[in-house]
C-alpha cells in the first residue's frame, strides 16, 4: 500500500464509521491536535466524530532527514470520538487490520504514555500504541482543553502515518517511502526538509522571530477582544509555531519558556472560552443533527438466590490497559478492601488472592458462607430500679424499651455497668444470604480503589485509572448482578488482543482460573516474570550472553503482557562505540528490553518481550530491530554533535537553565558549588591533591545538562559529564567525580568512590537545601517535587559511609552565605530539623531502636556519623545485664536537678561526708576521661565505675539538706554528673528513664 493509498484508506474506513472527514488547516501546527477540528471542536457538549490527516511540523525534531523515522514535518491522521463510543480500541485495531497490518500476527501494544499541552491548558490519559516495538499512535482521553474541563470526554487517536506505511512497505527510513508509483517520500520531501531544518537551527533571525511573536500574540488579543474566535485561534497557532523554532535555536531558556507557555495559554484559555460562549449562543446546533446513537443499557440479571454451601467466589474487573504502577495499586488496594469489606460484612470465607494483568484485576475467594453470620448484640437500657417497681413489675420504660428492641419484656436482662444495674436486651439480627450483601458490596469495592492520576470517560462521570469495560462476578455458578461506571456485571471476560479479544463465557467460580489459562491469559505477575525470565535467559544464551538481574524492568515488562513471548532481537555492532550506558538507557527505558551481556560487557543483542503465544516471530522481531536502530541512530546523532565541542565549552549555556527562580541559573548554582567547596574541604581536612580534583569537577559538574544528549536523556546526567570531561582531556579524578556526585541517588544506590566526588555532591546537595528552603519550597505530604527527603537522605548515607566528620550546623550556615537572597530567620534551625529526621529513619532502617535514635538525635543531629557510631554504641549497651541499674543510678542524678533553674557551683572543702567525696572524684575522674576522649563509650564506661558510688550517695547523703550552702553544693555535683553525655546523647529519651 502506498502513501496515499493508506490516507484514502483510513478516509474510507472512519468515514464508514460515522465521522466527518475534515481537511488540514491552512496554518502550521505541531500536532493534529491544534486543528480547530480537534482543539475547539472537543470543547462544549455538542457530539462530534471527525477525522484527518494533518501535516505537522516540530522544528526541534529535525535531523536533517538522516533518522530512519524522525522529521521536524511529518503527516498524523487525526480521529476525535465525542462521546467516547464504548468501543474505541475496537475501532483503532479494525482500522489496523483495514490498512493491511494483521493484528494476530504482529505484537500491538497500549503502554502508558499521557499526554498534556501547557501552552494550550490542555491534558489527557491514554497510550504509546506500539506495532512491533516501534509507536505508531497517540490513543488519548482528553480531559482538559483551553483549561477547560471536558464533558463529554473525547477519544482521540493520533496515527503516524510514515511509521505505519514503512512497515507495510517493508523499507527501513522515511525517505523511501512509495507515496505512489514511481515517487517516493524523499522525492517530494526531502530537499524541504532539509532546507527547513537548517533554517530552524541555524538560519531563523532570533530577535526577528521572537517580534513575530509579540506581534502574532497581539493580533489573537486584538481578535479576541472583536470576539472573533477562528482569527484568534490561528494567531495563537502561529504563536506556537514561532515559540517551537526559537526553542530550535536554543534560544529559550527554562524560565522564558515558562513564560511562554503562561502567555499562550493564556491566550488558548481565552479563545477556548470564546468558541464556549459562541456555541452556547448558537444553541448548540450540533446536538440534534450529530446526536449519536447509544447502545442500550445492559440491565442488571435478578438477584442470585444463595447457594446452600460455601462457594468460591470471583471478581473481575476489566479495563483498557492499565499503566503498570496503576496496576500494582490496584492490586493491593482491592486485596486490603475485600478483605475489609467480607469482614465488615460478617462473610465467612477462605484464602483471598489478588492477580492482574494489564487489561484486568482479579479477586478470588475461596469458600464464601452462603449467608453473613448472625449478629448478637447487647444493648444498655434504664437503670433497674427505674424499669422496675418495689414489686419487680415492668415500669412503662422498660415496657418501651423492650418494644424498641423487639423483645419482650420477659426477656430483658439485667448487668453490672459501672457499679450499677442496668436492664438489657439481647438483640439477635439474622445473617442475610451472601446473595444480597455481594453486590453492594462489590460496587463500594471496585469505586474505593484510587489512582495517582484518573480519567473520565463515559456519561456516568466515574474517575478510574482506564476505562472499565466489563465486570464478570460469580459466586459459584451465580452472577452477583451490580454496576458500576456504566458497565453490569455478567459472566463474561474477554480474551487476548492478538486473538481480537473474544468474549469468552465463565460457567462458574471455579472453572474461571481454568477457563482464563486456556484462553491464553496468565494471571499471576509472578508466573509471567519466572516465564520471562526463563525463557529470556535460554535466548541469551544463544547468542553467548545472560540476562543481568534487572527485577524493576523485569516486572514492568511482566506487567505489559498477558501472555509473555520473549524474542530474541540483534543490532549493528558498530553501535557499541556508544557508552554503554546511553545504549542501555534507550534499550530499557524507552523500549522496555531486556539487555545481554557478557563479561559485563554489552552484547550487541536484546530480548523483547511481546504480548501473545501465535505472533509471526520474524516479523515481531524485525520490527523491534528497526525501532532500536533509529533509536540508536538519533543517540549517534546526539553523540557525534557533542563531541565535536569539550564539555566546559557547554558551561556557558547553563545560564538559560534556571535553577529556581529565585536561586537564579544553573550556572550561577555551579559558582556557589565552587565556592563551597573549598570550605567542605578544609572542615573535612581534605588532601591538596583531592581538593584540585574536587574544584576542577566542580567547575564542570552540571555542563553536561546543556548537551544534546542529557537534554534528549535526562538519566545520563553525570554519566555523560563524565564521559564528555574523559574525551576533552580531563583527568580521569576529575570526570569520576563529575559523574559519582550524583550518588546516591536513592536509598540502596551506589556510594561515590572518591574524596572529591563527595565534596562536591555535598555542595550541591548543601547548596539546594539552604536555597529551596530560604525560596519558600519545602516538602509537604506526600509531595516533594524537589526531592528534598532524597537530597537530605544522600547527605546522611555519604556522611556515614564515608566516615565523614562533618558539622553539617557549620556547613548549612556556609552555604548560606553563598546565595543570592536572604536566608529568613528560623529557616538554618528548620533545615537543621528536616535533617535530624531524615537521619532518625537512617537509623531506624539501621536496626538502632526508636529510643536510643532520639536519645542520641538530641545531642548529636548535625553530625550524622558520629551519631550513627554512638547509636550503635548506646544501643549494644542497653543490652547488658546491669544497663537497668546504671540507667536507674545516672536517671536519680537528673530527675532530682532537672528543674533547677540555676546551674550550682562547686567547693570540695564543704563536702562533709565521704560518699560526696568519693562521688566528686569520680566525677572528675570521668570529666578528665572525656577531656581525652569524648564518646558515649567513654562515657558509659565511666558510669560503670560510677554506679555504685552515686547509690552510696544517694543511701547517705540528704541532698536536699536544710543548709543552703550543703544543698546547693551537692546539686551542683549532681548537675555535673547530670551534663557528663552533654553533646553525646540525652539519656532522658531512653525507655525505663
């Protein structure tokens, strides 16, 4: 099929099934979704059905025609569905398999991938469409448009034409495309595009471009304001396009960019509300002559009657493909809320599994009781002596109250309640059949599970991950009727997307597993990882390598399959000229493929992992190995661009990114590390040698995030500083510690190896704490955009593991003096706090209880290592046989000082007895022992040779003697004693203090 063809095919197609068939507007657009078709026409109530193909034009994509399938102007087919049609995914792979591609034969896939637009106030949820590996559709829900909320939410699909026809055409780039007989794609497109990208990254007049702007922005305000919608509508199109070749350029820097987006969004939430307005004062033509014809309303089935035994049950929610993440929350959520929800029920039953996969989430439940149990409860009436007279007959209360419980009155009780009698009835409720309690149930079940992000879809305005698309419920052989979303409960599931996902009939609970393994659907995450893994390795072998463990891929891998097919896939070895961390970013992070190695070394082979146990594994195959070699080659691109400049000639372009707002640019946080540096170096008595390497690397540190390659994939910073700095000539000391002060990057991540690289991750980690803090940005809940809890958790694990002796007190108030704005009063002190808590989970996570953290937190909080060692001191003594006696004897000097507001000093000559002499020299000879060496060992060791004085004391001596002289002269010494861990730890928050 040509080029051409494939557009009038899907015009024929989408024509068939009701839409429209609009044209491409006349003005440029970055994406289908300008189109006034799509971007008005989805707002207000009216129903709409349209489709067309778009040309679209992204200057920053450009690569001067040499990427097999990236273009700065491509052609998208557009599809709205207003209202969503209940079956959308049916429709997209029946115009699939109207194109010529066989769906039961290549693996297509539905990986999360949500869209928004912040120019254009606009969002949705949906998918990445995959065809063999390669993404050839956008399937989006939109919920927002020009800030506006949408209602009926419409269903667009976005096609990519060139990638789709490359695959049936078997050829492997764009430019040779068959547009018709005897031209191809490159014949028609290729001058223009390469024309187009050196006039957008290189040619286009910066200051000119930015005027056509401002005055394209004014003109759609002039429209505005003479409340003319479409001339509005494309000026702001115009704006967008300008704004995307300044980013070209590289002319925009993060803060401008944002400034951009406020202003054309703005301005689309303007027109959006005009064409609103407009339609509204139209009437809303279309809703009569579009109205859409909607399938009829399943009704629910009678109510089952109970079964005379226990049954197992079943619950099976099915959906469009749920994100990964989404589904391993609805798996816990559903599991924790049956079980709640049978226990509240007072339902009797068995084991309760929860499995799922992408497109369902399933419970089971083994021996259900056929009715809940009976409820027995007692209930207070009046006193006895008010229910009853001096002859012991029922008074009207307790007559009345026994007709309120529906006993009788002979059968009330009398009970002890608090030292008085009272009457009391027994009120027995009879369990109800298991029948009518399921389907209340069931729908409370299936509506508390929660997402981090959900979507409408349907009129029954019903928010879940994806949408709902069939409900089977048995219990037994029954159905348990309810409804939720718009969807009834029956006994049906649906199969597997290579087979078209036929409906397949459930007889009952107990064959559902069964019925489920046949049908080709493994259930159990775990099954499909162990088949993955498995079968991965065998093919790894193959080629002379293994599958490194990699449980996080593997799992999310599991998790976007129902029926898992691992293939073997190569690619050109030239490729391995690449870092290997660039190629294993894009391998399993775009891609979701399982790397081979050898050695550690990267072999040039991956496995993919496709849907489906029929699927033409050459063809499968071959259509990953295209998609991993444009990849790879856009990664080349990147490289080679990067390359030919050193890495410190990229330092300058770090004043267009911004930092945060009032932090300035991320060059200027690179001078403030600069600065810090040599501070953190001489607190931690760093060697000249590893000072030099530390303040080189710190000077380079974030040049990396204005590379091609880090702006493309931003989990190669550091990596590619690194790398960058090692091909510019930089020691390798220097480039370690560019790419190391990143770590760690999570808890369990890799330590830095060097001195210099943990100077400088401290400084930046110092230098963001102090300035998000002072800039007013703090986390709060769950949200903590800036992962500060991440950062603050780094400077602890780097602290301890490193064996640092660092006063992070003196290193906060450093990096203070180093910003650009000023630090409010308070903020050190909170900062100093959010840390200590932070460092009290370290601990915990550690294995040093709750007590002995808080004890020693409260004297040593700002030096994480020196607490962790004195943590793990205190800790294994408070496991010695005397530890309750010495505690007990330190705990008697405290209590009897701790209010005292004046601090007593000492005079030997007045000690009249013995015990006070003997017990002052002990103190002192426990002072001069801390003098030498100041630890909690020391300290406690020295409270050893304490503890029987202090009781002799205490069993002698009157404290709190009459003499004011003798009374303050003995508190004084116990202050002292008292102040003995003064800087170590606070005894006081010990349990048994």
């Amino acid at each position: 099929m040509d080029f051409q063809s494939a557009i009038m095919r899907l015009n024929e197609f989408w024509t068939e099934h009701g839409c429209l068939l609009w044209q491409p507007y006349n003005v440029q657009v970055g994406a289908g979704t300008l189109n006034p078709a799509t971007a008005l026409r989805v707002l207000g109530p009216e129903p709409w059905n349209v489709a067309y193909p778009e040309p679209s034009v992204r200057p920053a994509d450009g690569r001067y025609g040499e990427n097999p399938n990236r273009w700065q102007q491509f052609y998208q087919y557009q599809v709205i569905l207003k209202p969503d049609p209940g079956n959308p995914q049916e429709l997209y792979l029946a115009s699939l398999e109207a194109l010529g591609i066989d769906t039961s034969r290549h693996d297509v896939r539905f990986v999360e991938d949500n869209w928004e637009s912040p120019a254009l106030g606009a969002w949705g949820l949906g998918w990445e469409v995959w065809l063999d590996g390669q993404e050839i559709s956008q399937y989006t829900y939109f919920q927002q448009a020009g800030g506006l909320d949408l209602d009926p939410v419409s269903v667009e699909i976005t096609y990519g034409l060139e990638r789709i026809v490359m695959v049936l055409q078997g050829v492997r780039a764009i430019p040779e495309i068959r547009w018709r007989d005897g031209l191809t794609y490159g014949d028609i497109h290729l001058q223009g595009e390469i024309e187009h990208c050196t006039y957008n990254f290189r040619v286009a007049d910066v200051d000119r471009v930015r005027k056509m702007f401002d005055m394209c922005e004014a003109e759609a305000q002039r429209a505005l304001d003479a409340s003319l919608v479409m001339p509005a509508h494309d000026y702001v199109l115009k704006c967008s396009h300008l704004f995307n070749v300044l980013d070209a350029r590289g002319a925009v820097g993060v803060t401008e960019r944002a400034r951009f987006f406020v202003r054309m969004r703005d301005l689309a939430r303007r027109v959006a509300g005009a064409y609103v307005q407009q339609r509204e004062e139209l009437g809303h033509p279309f809703q009569e002559v579009l109205n859409p014809r909607r399938a009829a309303r399943q009704e629910l089935l009678a109510e089952a009657a109970p079964p005379e035994r226990p049954q197992r049950f079943v619950l099976e929610i099915g959906c469009e493909e749920l994100p990964v993440a989404d589904l391993a929350a609805a798996c816990r959520q559903l599991e924790a809320e049956m079980t709640r929800a049978m226990q509240d029920a007072r339902l009797g039953h068995g084991e309760l599994r929860v499995f799922g996969t992408p497109r369902r989430v399933v419970a089971l439940i083994e021996d259900v009781a056929p009715y809940q149990e009976d409820l027995e409860t007692t209930i207070k009436g009046p006193a006895v002596q008010i229910a009853f007279d001096g002859d012991g007959a029922p008074t009207k209360a307790a007559l009345g109250f026994a007709r309120s419980r529906g006993v009788d009155v002979s059968e009330l009780q009398t009970q002890t309640i608090d030292g008085k009698e009272y009457t009391t009835a027994v009120v027995r409720e009879q369990g109800l059949p298991a029948t009518e309690i399921l389907p209340g149930l069931l729908a409370d079940a299936v509506a508390a599970l929660r997402f981090g992000k959900s979507m409408r879809w349907n009129e029954s305005g019903v928010a879940f991950s994806r949408p709902l698309r069939w409900l089977v419920a048995l219990f037994g052989d029954q159905v348990i009727p309810f409804a939720y979303a718009g969807v009834t409960s029956g006994r049906t599931t649906r199969g597997i997307r290579p087979e078209g996902s036929p409906s397949i009939t459930v007889d009952s609970a107990e064959a559902y597993e069964d019925v489920m393994a046949e049908a080709g659907v493994m259930l159990k995450t775990e099954a499909r990882q162990e088949a993955i893994r498995r079968a991965a390795n065998a093919l790894a072998a193959e080629g002379g390598g293994y599958i490194p463990e990699t449980p996080d891929l593997l799992q999310e891998v599991a998790d976007l399959v129902e029926q898992p097919l691992p293939i073997l896939g190569a690619f050109d070895r030239a490729y391995l000229r690449l870092p290997a961390d660039v190629l294993l970013a894009v391998m399993k992070r775009h891609q979701r493929y399982l790397p081979v190695m050898r050695d550690g070394e990267l072999l040039p082979y991956f496995v993919a992992v496709a849907n489906g146990r029929d699927l033409d594994v050459a063809a499968v195959r071959h259509g990953n190995e295209e998609v991993l070699r444009a990849r790879y080659a856009d990664a080349a691109f990147f490289y080679e661009a990067d390359r030919r400049q050193g890495l410190e000639s990229f330092t300058p372009k770090l004043a267009t990114l911004t930092f945060e707002e009032h932090l300035g640019s991320v060059l200027d946080k690179v001078g403030r590390i600069e600065q810090l540096v040599p501070r953190l170096g001489e607190q931690l008595r760093l060697a000249d040698a590893d000072l030099d390497v530390a303040r080189r690397a710190a000077s380079l540190c974030k040049s990396d995030l204005a590379t091609n390659m880090v702006v493309e994939h931003t989990s190669l910073q550091g990596i590619m500083g690194g790398h960058y700095a090692q091909l510019a000539g930089e020691s390798v000391e220097v480039a370690q510690a560019i790419e190391e002060h990143y770590l760690p990057r999570y808890a369990g991540d890799r330590m830095p190896s060097s001195l210099p690289a943990v100077v400088v991750g401290l400084a930046d980690r110092l230098d963001s704490l102090v300035g998000l803090f002072a800039a007013g940005v703090r986390p709060t809940g769950a949200a903590d955009p800036w992962g500060l809890r991440r950062t603050a958790l780094a400077v602890h694990q780097i602290a301890i593991g490193f064996r640092l002796e660092v006063d992070l007190g003196l290193a906060l108030a450093a990096a203070a003096e180093e910003l650009p704005i000023d630090v409010p009063a308070g903020t050190l002190p909170e900062i100093k706090a959010f840390l200590a808590t932070r460092l009290d989970g370290v601990l915990r996570d550690m294995g040093i209880p709750y007590d002995v953290a808080s004890a020693v937190l409260a004297e040593q909080a700002s030096a994480p290592y020196s607490a962790y060692q004195s943590a793990e001191t205190l800790g294994a003594w408070t496991h010695r046989d005397d530890w309750d006696l010495l505690l007990d004897n330190y705990a008697r000097c405290v209590r009897i000082v701790r209010d005292q507001a004046q601090t007593y000093s000492l005079d030997p000559s007045l000690y009249a007895d013995e015990a006070e002499h003997d017990l002052y020299r002990a103190c002192k000879a426990a002072e001069d022992a801390l003098e030498e060496d100041r630890s909690i060992e020391t300290f406690l060791a020295q409270l050893v040779l304490m503890q029987p004085i202090i009781a002799r004391f205490f069993d002698e001596v009157l404290v709190m003697a009459d003499d004011r002289s003798l009374r303050e002269n003995r508190l004084g010494l116990l202050q002292r004693i008292a102040a003995l861990p003064a800087g170590l730890a606070d005894l006081s928050d010990l349990e048994g203090f």
